[in-house]
C-alpha cells in the first residue's frame, strides 16, 4: 500500500521519496515509479511535510521509535494500517510534538483509483481533526467516501468489516479446496459459486502476515468467529434434519431484517451479475 500511494501521489504531481530497509526493493521501487528512494529515514522525511507510515503492524512500534528523532514539530505524520487504536496510542506515546492522524484506506492495492474507496479517518483532538477535515476534502475531490469515527469505533467496526469477512473466506477456500475437480467446479458454477470462489482466492492470494495481523489483533475477533461458528451449526442442524419449514422462516426473517436495515438490499441480486460482468 506504501507504494500504491506513492504511485498516487505521483500522479496528482506531488513529490514523493521512499524509505525502506531492503535496498533491492527500493531500487525496484525507485526504478518502476521513477522516484526518490533511500534507506535513511532522516533523509526521507528531512523537509517533507506529510510523513505516511505503511509498515506490518508488527514492526510498527519500532518504526515510530526510529522516526521520533528525525521529526519537527511543523511535520504531520499518518499512518495507513488495518489496525488503528494500538498504532494511534503508539504514535501518541512516541510523537507527541508533532500533529499525527490514524487513516485506513479500506482497500487493497489492486485499486486502480481511490473513485469509490472507502477511508476512515481517527482524529482524536482538535489539531488532528484540522487534518482530519482536510483529508477528507482531499480525498473526497478524488472520488473517495470519507467517514471519521474514534480508533476504537473503527477497530469495533473492522472486526466485522475486515476481520470476520476474511475468516468467512479463508474458510470457504478451505472447505472448497477440499474438493476434487475444483477447475470443473469454476467451468460450470453460477454467479453466486462465482462470487464465493473470488472472494475466497481474493483474500488468500494476498499477504498471509498482514491477515494474521488483522485476526490477532482486532478486538473481540474471538466472539465474532464463535458467533459465525454458532450460526453455521444452526443452519446445518436445519439442513440435516431436512426441516424445511424452519429454513424458510429463517431465510425469510434474514430477508426482512436486511430490508430494514438496508436500502440497497432489493439491488444485490442485480449488483452480484454486474460484479461478475466487470470482472
């Protein structure tokens, strides 16, 4: 994601320089983007006015720790993990002299644009909320949905968002690994197989470490996962009983809920074809 914005921001004519420890990334970096890299953090961030931190979660106390000395107080430094109440108190505990802002673009690198990406923002004072606001202007104008809540409202939310729709396709990948003939399986399936096995390959192709990071470290993970585990058992037990009823009351009550709570929901039928069509 580091090098997706930078790529962004190059586009929109702002200069950009790239640290990193691994130089025979950097020099791929630098050699792809036509940019400024080094492997010294002070000269990086000498000068600059934004300073936007894309790191593991697991390197990012380090990270900070290196950066603190090499900051002033005029800088603004964001960071763009999954995560945000544990790298904001980090970034708090650490940078207390310079303006900091928690982000999450709620995407992943293959965006081809942030047009139609979801952001959060975590402002937790006034000086942040300034740059809070200006962000969002700036990413707004750019297409983007812009929503600003506390860190630990978005780790509350993410739980579900990032955390329990990932263990939902690590899951399906597993189970549907465990089938022979699964290229048959791809020829022959309709639109809703379809959009399970895009969503299963789509989580599992991707960095093993980050969606460790993410189920680790999200609150209440634990309690998601033993609902869903909960649910599926319930469902099951009404498919193996062959009680049809039941599954027709339930499926119809799920269907009121949604049109409660979702006005969209009469469109998903429609918006899971044309999903399919883009892809």
């Amino acid at each position: 994601m580091g090098r997706w914005f930078a790529g962004f921001l190059l586009k929109d004519d702002k200069e950009v320089i790239v640290h990193g420890r691994n130089e025979e990334k950097l020099r791929e970096i630098g050699k792809r983007l036509e940019i400024k890299t080094t492997i010294s953090i002070s000269t990086a961030v000498k000068g600059a006015d934004i300073v936007l931190i894309s790191v593991p979660i697991d390197a990012f106390e380090e990270v900070v720790k290196e950066l603190q000395p090499c900051l002033n107080q005029d800088q603004i430094v964001l960071d763009i993990t999954s995560i945000k109440a544990l790298p904001v108190e980090i970034m708090h505990r650490y940078l207390a002299d310079v303006t900091v802002l928690g982000t999450h673009p709620v995407f992943g690198p293959g965006a081809k644009s942030v047009r139609n990406q979801n952001v959060v923002l975590t402002p937790t004072d006034d000086s942040e909320a300034i740059v809070a606001e200006k962000l969002q202007r700036y990413l707004e104008g750019k297409g983007a949905g812009v929503t600003i809540m506390t860190p630990q409202k978005h780790d509350e939310m993410m739980a579900v968002v990032l955390g329990l729709a990932h263990f939902i396709a690590i899951a399906s990948a597993d189970v549907l690994l465990g089938f022979s003939g699964l290229e048959i399986m791809k020829t022959i399936g309709g639109p809703t197989y379809k959009v399970l096995l895009t969503l299963a390959e789509s989580v599992v192709t991707e960095d093993p470490e980050l969606y460790a990071s993410i189920q680790m470290n999200l609150p209440r993970m634990g309690e998601m996962e033993e609902l869903f585990q909960k649910s599926s058992k319930t469902w099951a037990d009404i498919v193996k009983n062959r009680d049809r009823d039941e599954f027709i009351k339930r499926m119809n009550s799920l269907k009121a809920r949604l049109e409660n709570t979702d006005p969209d929901f009469g469109r998903s039928y429609e918006d899971m074809y044309r999903l399919l069509d883009e892809k």
